[in-house]
C-alpha cells in the first residue's frame, strides 16, 4: 500500500560546483608570558567565542575535578555570585571543564564586553582563591554528579572501556572516586593551581566579530601578568590495545546492551589519519554507512549507532558505540564484526568512497561557519599543535585518497581481530548469546 | 547606585515571504557570509494532534518520512543528503514536526528536491514501517527506560498538570500503540496533516533569492494544494488546587522535583508571555541568579536547578497551553517540601521586593548572547524562521527577540512571579529507587 500517485519518475539535481575551502582572517601571538593566543574574525553575530586550553596531564584526579569544580569560585576581590553577576553584565558567562589532557574554561559573550571578560579571566587564573565554604559545597556537588553519571549505561560502558583499553596509563581512569573527592581540602587546591594554572604552553582561542589584532592586545593587556613558574608533565604514549576476549560487564536488569569496539588509530598528523577517517565513515562514521544502514535500517536492532576516532594528547583511538536491545545483543555482535572484518578484507566501491569523502569535506565547510564551531575546532586543533590551515591540509589529503588507500587503512585499522569489545549489558540473557559468536570474560558492574 | 546597562544588539537577517499557489509557504533569508545553506520544511502538527490509542504516532511517522518517498527508494534521502556534504534530521514537537538539512550551499537545489519528493508523499509500507517501530522502540529504551530520570519532567510532568488527552498524553508513545499501527494509520496521517497548506519552507544562508525563489517554484510548484486542516483548541482551565504525585524511579541515584504553572498563551499575548521567559532567567541562569545562589550555594537543599519555559524547553516555538517549568536535583535524602517551600519564598521575595538593581539587565544581556548565539548557526535560523512564520507568520521576529527580551520591566518580571502560587502549581517527584 502507497500514498504515491503514479507519475514520471523525477531525476536528481546535480550539486552546483564546489565552494573552495576559504579559511577566515586569523592572527597569532605568543605574550611574554608563554600564553599563545589566536583570534579569528567571524563577524556574523556582534558575540565574541572563548576558549582557554591549558595542558593539565597527570594531575590527581579528584583534585584536578575539584580545581575545575571550584575555579571559578572565587578571587581576592569577588565572590562566586559576583563573578556569575559581573560577566553576565556584558552578556557573557565562564565555564570550567577537565579531562585527562587539558583544563579549559570556555564561554561567550557580547563583543562590547570582551575586555571585561579577559579582565575577569585574569582575575581569575591569577588569584583564584578556593573559598572553603565553595569548596565544601562544590565537593558535594561533584560527588552527586559522579552517582548520576555512575546510574548511566553509557557512562559505565564507557568506565569499562577506558579500564581495558588504557591498562595502566593516566586515560584508564578518568571519574573519580567520590571518597577522594570528599577528601580534597581548598589548601590542595591552591597549591595545585600554584603548580599547574599557568600560561606556559596555554592557548588561549578568541573567535567572533572583533579584529584580530584588536583581541590579540585585548588579551595581551588583560593576560600579560598572568604567570607562574609551574611545570607541564609529559604523558607517556597510550599502550597498543590488546585483543582479548571479549568482556562483559553485568548490569542486572538492563533492557539494552552497550556494545563497544575500540580500534586502533592514528593522530591527526598521521598519513594514514585521511584514509582511516574515510574507511571510518564507511564502516559506522556516519548514518549512511554500512553499519547503521545495517543494525539499525534493516534490522532494527538499535537507534544510534555510531563510530568515531577520537584523539587525544597522548594517542588516538576509533570507538564504535551502539545500544542495542538485550535480546538482540548476539545478532548485534554478530553484524558488527562482520561489516568491520568485510571492509577490512574487501575494497569499498568506488561509489561508496566518493559519498563519505564529500561528507567529510563538506562537513569541514559546516564546522567552520560557526563562531562557536570554528572556535572549539581551533582549539581542539591547538591542543595538538595545529593551526586552523591544517584544515586545507586535510582537505587536500582527504580529496585525494584512493580506494586503495582506504582499503589499506580498513586492513591496517578496522580488523576485528585488534579490536577490543566490551559490552554491558543483562549477563545473565546476553552471555549465552555472546559465547556463541566469541571467547567472553563476565565481571560484576558497578565501579 | 545606577548600574550601567549593556547594549543590547540586534541582527539584521533579511527576510522574504512568499507563498506558492499550492499553499505552501516559503521564508527565505539570505546571508553569504559562509558557503553552507539551512533547509527546513515545518509541519504543523505535533504530539497534541496524535488521535487517541496512537500516542507516539506524530514521531513514529516522523521516521517514516525517512524512509523513501515517490522518486527515492529507501536509504536514498540519506545518501543524497550525506553525499552532498550536508547533515539531516527531524524532530517532533508539541505542535509541529520539523525536517532539515544543512550543507554546501552548491547541494541547494538537491535538497528542495528531496524535500519537495516526500512532501509529494512517502513510501509507506508495512516492511519500513515494522522497522521503524523497532527503531523508535531502541530510541524509547536509550533516552527513558534504560537510564535514569528517562522522560523527567517532559513526559511525567504534563499528566499531572493537564486532563485531556492532547495535553497530557505520552508523547513518545507506548509500545502497544507503536505496535498496533497501521500502514493505514500512517497513509491517513498523513493525507490529513502533511497538506502543502499546513506546511513552511525556510532556506537560510548562501542563496541568491530570485535564483532560489526560482528552485523553490519549479520542485515544489506541482506538489498537489491540500489545505491545512483546521486545528483545534488545546486549551484546558487553569489549575485552581495544588496538584503533586511522585514516582520511583528504580535507576535513580538521587530524589529530584519538577514544577510547572501555565503561563500566558505565547502566541496570541505575546507580551503577556515574555516576562515569564525573563523570569525563568533571573531565576536560574547561572551563580548569581536568585534559585541557584539560594538552594544551591546558600541552602544547600539542592545540587542543581533550573527554568525554562514549555516542556521541550522552546519557548518561542510553542503555542497555548504551556508552562513555566522549575525542576531540581536534591542530594540524596533531600527535603523535597522544603524545596518547594523555598521556592515559594524566593517568588514571594521577588513579587513583593522587586528586583536588585542591575540584575534585570544582566540577565537581559545574557540572554541576548544566547539568543545571537543560537541564530548563529545558518539551520537555527532556518528553523526558527520556519516555526515563526508557521504559528505567527512573523519570521523576522527572530531579529527582534534580543531587543523584546531587552524591554521586559522590571513590574512586568515581578508581576509574572506574582502569578506563580502554589494552588496553580503541578509538580511531580522522583523518588530515589537507585540510591545506595
């Protein structure tokens, strides 16, 4: 049965030529001081786009969430609610955020207040000062947000995941644990902001509808006293994974599985980082690739499923996620491997190639029309030591990978036997079904 | 002593309007300052329009929408979306569906044509339509039943506060529902609603007008004219006594509380609804605002809050009757009476002292950047334009909204927060069944 009237089958438009890459006006500086700052001019909205990036490695992890949790609470001369107050009154507003890399506050606010704002930054990064009774409150805070987040499916598959992938390396953990939270006094805070809030190796990304030149003295002028003699620590390289049996982490209960495969893969820099990006999308990158076109379009096993290289400072890893129905959760495995081990043994069609390389492409034009894109892209970029004109770089290197390449990168990394998979989900329903595809070892959930 | 208030700064998108002979309408506005476009057809029915013994319909039809139309075999819409460079979605609202793209503007016309293919009708058959009810389930079993707080408050709260079915109804939908539908069901649907009359067009971004008005004629021209269907009133008195139910939450870690009190109708009193969107802001956004410096810094009595305005949170895309919606998170043992007997205070606080000075103004700024913000994004402004010609046939209320929010008084604040008593409140509790 069909709604459709029976007429002369229309043909598809063709695309309109391609726009060339076209990268914005940008300037660079490194103060005196060792911050690097890089503005970028996007004047669309009269908004000015914040991101601050400090390398933050090897820091205590209840520590590091507290300092994060309460930097913003307070300095020698405001406290938390008139520092909320006084950036509001230039439309603007800070936020604190950590992960094993790097410390970042970022925000937004109206351009006629970015002075304001970088004069409340510094105020900020140089004198911080960790109030107790903040601290008291922020520790218990972190602690409730830790049990929401350990009551999540996606939160524990991804706990597990990192345990068995990163081994021993500083990644392996990165929640912590709420008695040490509870233990973190505001004199460990100091001293640890002491140690590491400092602007050597920073980078400090302004993007929006101001000058370059005229933020770059802006934050110059406000930034230029910021200092510190502390030290970066050095992470050391992620460890390869190990192939294993397949684990299984029990949640009792659960009416979906949280199936995980981590798969090697390469920096951004890497020559193979293109032809990996592009094997990526054909298998599970995107949503009209093999893998969702499968478990989900044909089969109806699960809603989003998704793959993705995720890089970090210290290494780069492809994570493919999907929540599948229990009962489900063997035929789930079963399509998984099989679309990642046919893709790595067989070419992709040529035809499949040129789609997901016009996606990754075009998807480059979409991220930069943004403040807020171009923004957080320069300074994920910056955190590994780019700059916005690797973009072309990487387009040009994208455009011309071959079907050989990507069937080389699909050997070399989306092989089924490197991977690493974790599922939690029911064990009880869903370990029969999993031992029939492959080896499992089944650990008890919770932390 | 006088604070000095921000400027609040405006855009100045262009707007076009036009209006095919099938009865489709078209925004365009145009803007060449990056090479990509926003594409965005708006349907003018939602969740409230699902008939009874079909909730979740409007969503699961959504999907179907997906899943090939007149000129695409299934899978195509993706492809052709993705090849081209761009992303797609679809989402379905209180009152109105929405689908779009955003990609390389050199994809334009590739895209009405898709758009204007399903708009011409959808491939319904009972083999997509079996699938996607599986789809629909997984996506009820990720965002609700296999995580904590699944569908708090949106879903748990307007059974509380509304008595007829449009209103209080699980818009998601109940498996039994989603699985007695009918390829029928859907055929009728959408014959009903999905009419060139009931629909928007909004293309945004790197356009030329006249070359994209020209597009727009010849793809979506010959879509057969279908009027929009009359479309009832979903109105329902107001609440006269306090109404509160809890429930347990069997993953939850920690107690939580969501309240709401109905609030003008935001299209038909404009101006009588938007101090309540302002209230929303002096009253959670941020360490200085009044909820969160009380029950989260001073009382303690919870560890996070917030305001906002409709129960998906889209306040300016919403018609009557809605909310204004405070919702909670306690730390684990919580005095949920006592945060609402605090709450009261606040307002009681707020309604009779008025505001601080200069804390109307900053909350005013702050919400001018999130305002500029959103319009940022070349599909934002497709959307919003979409649903603001679709409920007022005003578009260019977009450029406007800073402004307006700008010129809220400080009475008018004051007077909303007045307006929010306990014997108009619905509220709904989380009892904690996964504390340890």
């Amino acid at each position: 049965m069909t709604t459709v009237a029976p007429t002369a089958p229309r043909t598809l438009p063709p695309l309109g030529p391609t726009r060339k890459l076209k990268l914005p006006k940008q300037a660079e500086r490194t103060l005196g001081n060792g911050l690097t700052v890089i503005a970028v001019r996007r004047p669309a909205v009269p908004l000015v786009e914040l991101r601050l990036w400090m390398p933050f490695g090897r820091v205590h992890l209840a520590r590091g969430a507290m300092l994060a949790q309460t930097l913003l609470s307070g300095t020698e001369t405001m406290t938390a609610v008139q520092i909320a107050a006084e950036l509001q009154k230039v439309g603007g507003g800070l936020s604190a955020g950590i992960d094993p890399d790097r410390l970042m506050l970022s925000g937004a606010g109206l351009v006629t207040g970015l002075d304001r704002t970088l004069e409340i930054l510094a105020d900020v990064l140089t004198g911080a000062t960790y109030p107790a009774d903040d601290v008291a409150t922020e520790r218990d805070r972190l602690i409730d947000r830790i049990q929401v987040a350990q009551s999540q499916p996606a939160h524990l598959a991804r706990t597990a995941l990192l345990k068995r992938i990163y081994g021993k390396h500083p990644y392996a953990v990165q929640t912590p644990d709420p008695e040490q939270v509870g233990a973190v006094r505001p004199g460990v805070l100091r001293t640890l902001h002491a140690q590491r809030v400092h602007p050597a190796d920073a980078v400090l990304v302004l993007v929006g509808d101001v000058q370059p030149d005229r933020a770059l003295d802006a934050a110059e002028k406000a930034l230029a006293g910021w200092n510190g003699a502390g030290h970066v620590a050095e992470l050391p390289p992620t460890p390869p994974l190990e192939p294993g049996p397949l684990l299984l982490v029990d949640r009792p209960g659960s009416v979906q599985s949280s199936l995980r495969v981590a798969l090697p893969a390469v920096p951004r820099t890497h020559p193979d980082h293109a032809a990996l990006q592009l094997a990526n999308l054909i298998f599970g990158g995107y949503f009209s690739s093999r893998w969702v076109e499968n478990i989900r379009e044909d089969k109806g096993y699960t809603y989003g499923p998704h793959s993705l290289v995720e890089h970090s400072v210290a290494g780069s890893v492809l994570v493919a996620a999907a929540e599948v129905a229990t009962e489900v959760t063997g035929p789930a495995l079963l399509e998984t491997t099989y679309e990642l081990g046919r893709l790595a043994s067989v070419p992709p069609k040529a035809e499949e190639l040129e789609q997901a390389r016009q996606y990754a492409l075009g998807t480059l034009q979409l991220g930069m029309s943004t403040q807020a894109g171009l923004a957080s892209l320069t300074s994920a970029y910056a955190g590994s030591g780019l700059r916005l004109d690797f973009l072309a770089e990487h387009a040009a290197r994208l455009a011309k990978a071959t079907v050989a390449d990507v069937a080389e990168a699909a050997a070399r990394y989306l092989a089924p036997a490197r991977g690493v998979m974790v599922v939690l989900g029911d064990a009880e329903r869903v370990a029969p079904q999993l031992e029939a595809l492959t080896p499992i070892v089944t650990e008890p959930g919770g932390q | 002593m006088p604070t000095r208030r921000a400027k609040i700064p405006a855009t100045r998108y262009p707007v076009e309007r036009f209006t095919l002979d099938n009865g489709l309408r078209v925004v365009l506005t145009p803007d060449r300052s990056a090479p990509v476009i926003g594409v965005a057809v708006v349907y003018d029915v939602g969740i409230r329009s699902e008939p009874e013994g079909r909730t979740g319909f409007a969503h699961l039809f959504e999907h179907l929408m997906f899943q090939g139309s007149e000129n695409l075999e299934k899978l195509a819409h993706f492809r052709h979306v993705q090849g081209a460079g761009g992303t797609f979605n679809g989402s379905t609202h209180l009152d109105y569906t929405d689908y779009y793209e955003t990609l390389p503007s050199n994809a334009l016309e590739r895209a009405l044509f898709l758009e204007a293919d399903r708009m011409r009708g959808p491939r319904l058959t009972e083999e997509n339509l079996r699938n996607q009810v599986d789809v629909v389930k997984e996506e009820i079993r990720v965002n609700v039943l296999n995580r904590p707080y699944g569908g708090f408050p949106w879903l748990t709260l307007p059974p509380v506060m509304f008595d007829t079915f449009p209103n209080a109804h699980d818009g998601y939908g109940s498996f039994d529902d989603l699985e007695s539908a009918t390829v029928v069901d859907a055929a009728d649907f959408f014959r009903r609603y999905y009419a060139s009359g009931n629909a928007v067009l909004a293309v945004s971004g790197d356009i030329d007008v006249a070359g994209a008005a020209e597009l727009i004629e010849r793809h979506f021209g010959d879509v057969p004219a279908r009027p929009a269907p009359e479309r009832p009133s979903f109105d329902e008195p107001d609440l006269t006594a306090e109404r509160r139910t809890s429930y347990t939450d069997a993953l939850a870690p920690l107690p939580a509380v969501a309240s709401a009190w109905r609030v003008p109708d935001p299209v038909g009193d404009f101006a009588g609804y938007l101090p309540y969107v302002v209230l929303a802001e002096v009253l959670t956004d941020g360490d200085a605002s009044r909820l969160v410096e009380r029950l989260v810094l001073r009382d303690r009595t919870v560890t996070s809050v917030g305001g906002y305005l409709s129960f998906m949170g889209d306040p300016f895309d919403v018609r009557d009757p809605t909310a204004l919606l405070l919702q909670a998170h306690l730390p684990p043992g919580g005095d949920v009476d006592k945060v609402l007997r605090t709450v009261d205070e606040e307002l009681d606080r707020l309604a009779t002292d008025g505001l601080a000075d200069g804390e109307l103004a900053r909350t005013q700024a702050r919400m001018a950047t999130h305002l500029l913000r959103d319009t940022d994004a070349v599909l934002g402004r497709a959307l919003r334009m979409a649903v603001l010609e679709q409920q007022r046939g005003e578009p260019g209320l977009l450029n406007e909204l800073p402004r307006l929010v700008g010129e809220v008084t400080e009475e008018a604040v004051q007077a909303a927060a007045a307006t929010l008593r306990p014997e108009r409140r619905a509220s709904i509790e989380v009892i904690a069944g996964g504390a340890r």
